[in-house]
C-alpha cells in the first residue's frame, strides 16, 4: 500500500516547479478573495461615520485597490486554471505512456482473459479522472483551507456572537451533504461498473457483427443492450436523485444562514451592538465560508474517483509480465534453427488439465514438419510454446541446443517467423504493413518480399500502389491477397523457424495454390512447422507428425504412416470420403 502512495506522488517530480507555482497562485487568489470585502467595509464603515478627512480621494483610492486586487486575482486564477490543468494533462500523458508500454509487455495469457473494451477504459477514462485529481485536489484544498479560516478569524473578530451563530450551522451542512455524498459515491461506482458493461457488450457485439447478421439475431443483440443501457439508466437516476438532495439541501442552508445572519444582525443593530457596515461585511463573508463546505462533497466524489482509477490502473501496473528475459538471457546470432522438445507438458491455467503431454520431438534445422491431428488436440498450443507465447508447465525446448528460457525474448521471436489463418492488417499503407516484418527496409527490399510473396502484381493494381491506405473505405483486400501480405511481412523478417498454422484453411482452391506456392517458396531452406487440414499441404513433408491427447501418437513420411495403417490413415480416409479435409 505505501509502495502505491509513494507511487501516487511520484508523478509530481517532474513538474514540482510548476506544481509550486500553481498553489501559490491559487493561495494569492483565495487571499485576494478575502481582502476586497475588507476594502468595501473600510468605505461603508468610514462613509457610514464620517470620519473621512477627504471622503471622495479615498474612496477612489480603495475602488483603484480593489480594481487591482481584481486584476491580480484574475491573473493567478488565469495562471493556475491553465498551468494546472496542462500540469494534469501532462501527468496523464506520462502514465499513460507508462500504461501501455506495460500493455506491450504482457503476455498472451493476460489478454486470453480480459476484454479489450476495460483495458481501454483504464488508459482513457480512469487517467481522465485521475489527471482532475492530480491538479484540482492539492489545489482545492488549499484554496478552500485559505478562504474558510481567512473568513473564520475576520468573522470572529468582527462579532464573536454573530460569527458563533453561523458556524453552528456548519458541522450540521458538512454531515448533511457528507451523508448524501456517501450514497452519490456508491452509485457513481455502480454506474462506473455498468459503463462497463455496456462498453463491454458494444465490443462484443460490433465485433461480431457478422455473425450477428448472418444469424439474422440483430433483435436478440438489441434487447441484450437495452437490458445493459436500462441499468446503466436506473444507476444514473440515482445518481441525479442524491445530487439534487445535496444541491438544494445546502441551498436550504445558505438562506437559513443568511436569513438568520440577518435578523439576528438586525437585531444587534437595534440594539447597537452591530453597525450597519458589519453587517455587510458578514453578509460578504458567508458565501466564503460556506463554500469549502459546499464543494466538500465535490472534492470528496472527485478525491475517491481519482483514487479508484488510480487503483485500477496499479492493479495492471503490478502484473508482472509472466514472460520475461532471464536476468543473464542471452542474445541469439546465427541461428540455426534446431529444435527439440523434451517432456513437455503444458495446461492454461493451473486448474485446467493439461492440453499436451509427453511430447518429445527432435527436428533438425531446415525440416519441414506437418503436424496433423483433431481439431482442438493441441496442434496450435504446440507452436505457440516455441515463440514462448506461453511458458511451458513441464519439460524444455532447445532451440540449437540452448533452453528457450534461457535467450532473450527478443531474439527468440526475432528468429521465429508465425503465418497463421487470421491476418491481422494494421490500419495504414500496404508498404507500412509489410515493413512491420523489419522496421527499416528500404522500399526495395519491401518490393522484394512482396515479389517473392506473390503479391507485387496485386499490390500494383491497387489504387496507390504500395502507398494503397489499407484502412480506407473502399479498399477491400480478399483473404488470399491479405495472407500474401503477412507472408511479405515475414520474407522480410527472414528467420530461420517458420510457423504456418492453418495458413491457407480459410482460402479458396484458386488462391490457395498461389499461397501454397508462396509458403513454399518462403519454407525454402528454413525449419518450418506446418498444421494443415489439407492433404496437399502435407504430403510432402518430410516428417508427419500425428497428435494425440496422449502426446505424439505417429510419426513419419506420408508413405510410411499410410503402410502402418493406424490414425493417420484413418483421418486420410475420412478426408477422402468428406472434402479433403483431415
Ligand atoms: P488445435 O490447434 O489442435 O485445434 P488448440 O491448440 O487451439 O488446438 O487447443 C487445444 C486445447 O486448448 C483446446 O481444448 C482448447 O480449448 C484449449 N485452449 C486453446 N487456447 C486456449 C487458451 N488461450 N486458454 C485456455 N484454453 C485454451
Ligand atoms: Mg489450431
């Protein structure tokens, strides 16, 4: 806990110097705010008992002060409204950068069980709230601080009785609004969580948008958002309903203190225990004192609102990243591309069974592997190991000999290239997309990658060529040319390993050749590991091997598991009868 406190201030160091500045902007501000109704009653006292020797030339005199004291004031609200904010903005700025440097970091297992939708609430709107907290809290209280006990000391040595009268008032205002503030709270954290809700449910819903539409279900996702908007409704309702207790509460205690300011000064002025000019005065300074009191329940909502996005973004800070360099990780060069799995054994979640077994497989560097087997036996877990996607529950895997754990994250992937069923396109040019594989090729080597990809004939025929904005509207790219484009992508990244995982499963016959021929093309010469559902995929392979809940069931090249007759026959069988599929 006070590792998160000291971690709370710790986004002030960088501007402490401007942080400085704005507080004392703010404390001159809320003095000025007290000294002009001293300025009006020094005018209305003397004027009121003629004890001025030259009435006209002072009075001028004290409305020039008040006109500078005006001008003053303005400037610091001016300086610390804008400094302050931009002071907050830029805190944000900073752990905003933070937050998603840390996103990057994390492992496939942390987004597996969280929806993109919170984790772009927590970058956006929590940081919003916290960056209101950073430059209003310290501010606020120091402004109200000033300006309660400036009034409190003037008051009291004005009419200690009348000065007594309102502050009796206060303590029953302060737990007025407190308790309905307690309430607002709780149903602002409500209607935070159902905020959440919906936005969850809005991504869920547009991301399946089609499957929406071809389900003709357009009405069932209807009615599920309206239950979430219907709540979200009802939380925001009770949230007006608190508000407007405390607003016109504390309304009713202003007039009950002015009113009572009033006829109790009146009184003491009958009496001749006031003077008229006090009186106003008083009048002056209640709005002064009972301002920090109003905004208690402000400062508080915005105090644990902050709070609260400030601890739902340690909670994400704190999660270690499950997949990191070792202390002393080495840098890979020259890979080879030797792979052994040894043992290995591997399950999500420490409750949930293990999905591989036993799997121990040696392949030499340059081998082409098909890796065949149900769907839902393991096949893409498997590959996912080899990049560390995920960390492995038992065994090892050598990579030329070396443990996987033992090399440095970035040179492992660097050396692994993935082409799998889903093409993600980043929005962009096509010759962006492409360099994603190595940041800084030239546009030659680009045109390269995508000639030997089978995709330079495409690319040109689109629009603007290579600079052919891929997210824009109109620009449709078939399946067959965007896998061509991740196929470029990893030509330019040039590793020794491959991973193809049902890379041409989606893909019509026609442009599944022309992928087909590409991957081969891109295997040439590099350890490649290929699950395929379709026999011509893998008939060449030099080795097979078949996958079975129980770890590797067979192995060998196509003719050899055809003549043993066992699984992989049977699953060659089956495709033949359905459409070619294993
Ligand atoms: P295949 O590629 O052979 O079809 P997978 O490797 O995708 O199979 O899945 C193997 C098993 O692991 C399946 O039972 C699947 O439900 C489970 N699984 C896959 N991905 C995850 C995940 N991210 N979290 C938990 N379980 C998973
Ligand atoms: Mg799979």
């Amino acid at each position: 806990m006070s590792f998160r406190i000291k971690k709370f201030f710790s986004y002030y160091k960088p501007y402490l110097g401007l942080f400085f500045s704005v507080i004392v902007c703010a404390v001159i501000a809320a003095a000025v705010t007290l000294i002009i109704p001293l300025c009006t009653r020094y005018i209305t006292k003397n004027v009121l008992q003629g004890n001025m020797s030259n009435p006209l030339q002072q009075i001028y005199q004290v409305g020039a002060l008040m006109i500078f004291l005006v001008i003053i004031q303005k400037a610091c609200n001016f300086y610390y409204d804008y400094w302050g904010h931009v002071m907050g903005a830029m805190m944000e700025n900073d752990m905003r950068k933070e937050l998603f440097g840390h996103y990057q970091k994390l492992s496939f297992s942390f987004y597996d069980e969280r929806k993109i939708g919170k984790l772009m609430s927590r970058i956006t709107n929590d940081l919003l709230l916290l960056s209101e907290l950073y430059h209003h809290g310290p501010e606020d209280y120091v402004v109200y601080l000033v300006k309660f006990i400036g009034a409190f000391v003037i008051l009291i040595r004005i009419n200690t009785k009348l000065a007594l009268v309102v502050f009796a008032f206060l303590p029953i205002m302060a737990i007025y609004s407190l308790y309905f503030n307690k309430k607002i709270n709780a149903a602002i954290k409500r209607n935070y969580e159902k905020i959440g809700d919906i936005n969850a449910q809005v991504e869920d819903s547009l991301s399946g948008i089609r499957v929406v539409k071809s389900f003709a279900n357009e009405e069932l996702e209807i009615k599920k958002f309206a239950k979430q908007n219907n709540k979200f409704l009802e939380s925001r309702k009770n949230i007006y309903r608190n508000e407007a207790f405390i607003y016109n509460g504390v309304d009713i205690f202003i007039h009950l203190i002015t009113v009572t300011v009033v006829v109790f000064g009146g009184v003491c002025i009958v009496k001749a225990t006031l003077d008229l000019a006090d009186l106003i005065t008083f009048l002056m300074y209640i709005s002064s004192l009972i301002e920090p009191v109003q905004k208690l329940n402000h400062m508080t909502v915005q105090f644990q609102q902050g709070i609260s996005g400030f601890q739902r973004f340690m909670d994400i800070l704190e999660i270690e990243p499950d997949i990191k360099d070792m202390p002393n990780a080495i840098e890979l060069e020259d890979v080879k591309g030797d792979v052994e799995f040894i043992n290995v054994g591997f399950k999500y979640s420490k409750g949930q069974d293990y999905v591989l077994k036993n799997i121990n497989l040696k392949v030499k560097a340059g081998e082409y592997i098909a890796l065949v087997g149900y769907s839902g036996v393991g096949k893409t877990t498997l590959c996912s190991l080899l990049p560390r996607f995920y960390e492995l529950t038992e065994g090892k895997i050598l990579l030329d000999g070396i443990d996987i754990r033992k090399i440095k994250l970035d040179s492992l992937r660097k050396s692994i290239g993935v082409v799998q069923q889903d093409v993600y396109l980043f929005s962009g040019t096509v010759l962006e997309n492409i360099r994603y594989g190595k940041p800084n090729a030239t546009k030659e080597e680009v045109i390269e990658a995508a000639k030997k990809a089978n995709a330079h004939e495409f690319i040109m025929d689109l629009p603007d060529g290579y600079y052919t904005d891929i997210g824009q509207r109109g620009i449709k790219l078939s399946g067959g040319q965007k896998q061509r484009l991740s196929i470029a992508r990893v030509f330019l990244k040039n590793p020794p390993i491959l991973i193809f995982d049902e890379a041409t499963s989606a893909l019509d016959n026609e442009s599944e050749k022309i992928v087909q021929s590409s991957l081969e093309q891109l295997a040439k010469n590099r350890t490649t590991f290929v699950i395929a559902h379709r026999l011509s995929t893998i008939r060449n392979a030099e080795r097979i091997i078949v996958l079975s809940d129980d770890g590797i069931e067979e192995e060998g090249n196509y003719e050899e598991l055809m003549a043993l007759n066992g699984k992989f026959a049977r699953l060659y069988k089956t495709q033949l009868d359905s459409c070619h599929n294993i």
